[in-house]
C-alpha cells in the first residue's frame, strides 16, 4: 500500500535568498485503502483522536466523511446527516471538538451561496453518522454577477479555523493571486458576507490550507509549493509573516494539514505524502 517517490525540494524564505536544493531519499508516499476515497479533497488531523485524519471527497458525493491513519488505513466512514456535496473542498476543525465542512467550490462562478456545514467530531471508534448542529451560508462583499464572466476569482478550496473564526483562502483563475476572508460562524445571519482581510500573489491557485495547532504558522498548498507563514502578531493577515516556500510535484495536490512538525498532503490520485515542515 505504499509508492516510493522522490522529492525534491527547494527552500526559500521571503524572496532574498534562497538555500540549497534539498533532495528527500525516496520518501514513502501512502495510498488509501478504500476505494470509496477516490478523490480527495481536504484533510484535517483530529485533536481528540490521536492518529486519525479526516478527509472527504470532492464534488458529488456522498455527504460523508472518512476517519484515516497516516498510512491510509481506513478507521470509519461517516455519514453527516443534514448536509449536502454539492463541492466539499476543505475541513477545519477547532480545539473545541467541532469540524467545519467547507462546501465552497465555485469553478464557474455560479454559486451565489457558499455553505460551512459544523458538526461534533465523531467519534470513529463507535460512531457511523454524525448530526449537523450548524449551517452557515455566505456570499463574497465583492462578488456581484452570478457568474462573473470577467474574473474567475471567487472559487476557494482552502479554509483554517484561526483566533475564534473560520478563515477561506480563494482559488483565482484570473491572476496569481489569493484573497483571504473572515466569517464569523456566530452571526445570526441567514446570509453572511465575510471580511476581505488581504489579497496576495501567492504565484498559482491555492487548493488547500491548515494552521498549525499552536496558531503559529499557516500552511498554503497550491498545485506546485506549498506555502509557509509564520504569523506577526495578533491581527487577522495570517499572509503578512515570514514565508518560506517548497517547490513539490505531487499530482493534483488537493489538501494539507499539521502532524507536529510534518505537513500531510493528499492528492486527486488517492495518494499522501508526508513532508517535513521545518
């Protein structure tokens, strides 16, 4: 159940200087055992699990979850119950036991509401469903045409949980770039519109992202790096800090997430891989 590949890997912290090509030895890379995971899309390290990941399918499936190890195994499928994939990109979770399903894929720019399904985490060990306690809806402040033929910029696969609310990164078509937006999931809002809090060229279109469990540093992965910053100070731009960068090819890379020090990543083909996150 496992491929060997080799990585190669290039570091480089803001755009000053550039360390050395470091090459991995072959680094095993995991495959899923379940076949049912044919296209993953996001993942997330549980908190009060040890050793379990979440990850789910992209658009179309069942509304479900799936509770893995770092070597693919499959623990538990969950059903969520409440809850529709129409295009299930991310999972964030808290450190309040809670998992926010991120159902914002918007390829064409149609979709005039986003949704964020919250639930319990399951647990894996005993549970086969999972009830829905929250749905929120949202639509971007600067998104007016449905869809807008002009600017490709308003789909997203990337989402984090950071200082008490639900951060969404977008995916632009458009240009290089990805903007950066707050919801607060408390609003009592049937429809919500997040805070723009910044736009930055991150050079390719972002599909994945997670912030370390301490809040210290937020990892953004697109189809070809995968992008670190470490956070300033208290404010909200979680794209302002120090950032390194690490060149990858993995297939069509879709989602990452913390394990301590390593960065798990899984791709469209069914595959992880795990890379060091110093």
């Amino acid at each position: 159940m496992f491929r060997a590949t080799l990585l190669v890997i290039a570091a480089t912290w803001n755009i000053d200087y550039a360390f050395p090509a470091v090459t991995l030895g072959a680094p095993p890379t995991a495959i899923f055992d379940s076949r049912d995971i044919d296209e993953s899309s996001g993942i997330v390290m549980s908190r009060q699990y040890p050793g379990v990941f979440w990850t789910h399918n992209d658009s179309g499936d069942l509304s479900r979850l799936f509770a893995v190890r770092a070597n693919g195994k499959l623990v538990a499928q969950i059903r969520v119950k409440g809850a529709k994939n129409i295009d299930w990109e991310d999972i964030a979770n808290d450190d309040q036991g809670h998992l926010y399903i991120c159902d914002i894929g918007n390829n064409m720019n149609r979709r005039s509401e986003l949704t964020i399904y919250v639930i319990d985490e399951p647990n894996p060990f005993t549970q086969t469903s999972a009830r829905l306690i929250r749905r929120v809806d949202y639509r971007y402040p600067d998104q007016s045409r449905f869809p807008d033929l002009e600017k490709f910029n308003f789909d997203a696969e990337a989402c984090f949980w950071g200082n008490g609310s639900l951060y969404i990164l977008t995916k632009h078509r458009s240009d290089p770039h990805t903007k950066l937006y707050k919801l607060n999931l408390f609003s009592r809002e049937s429809l919500q519109t997040p805070t723009l809090i910044a736009e930055y060229d991150i050079g390719g279109m972002v599909t994945g992202a997670d912030l370390s469990p301490d809040g210290r540093r937020l990892a953004v992965l697109t189809y070809k790096k995968i992008h670190l910053f470490d956070k300033p100070s208290d404010d909200d731009n979680y794209l302002a800090g120090r950032h390194k960068e690490i060149n990858i090819k993995f297939g069509q890379a879709e989602g990452i997430c913390f394990d301590g020090q390593t960065l798990m990543i899984t791709n469209e083909q069914g595959q992880l891989l795990r890379v060091p996150a110093n």
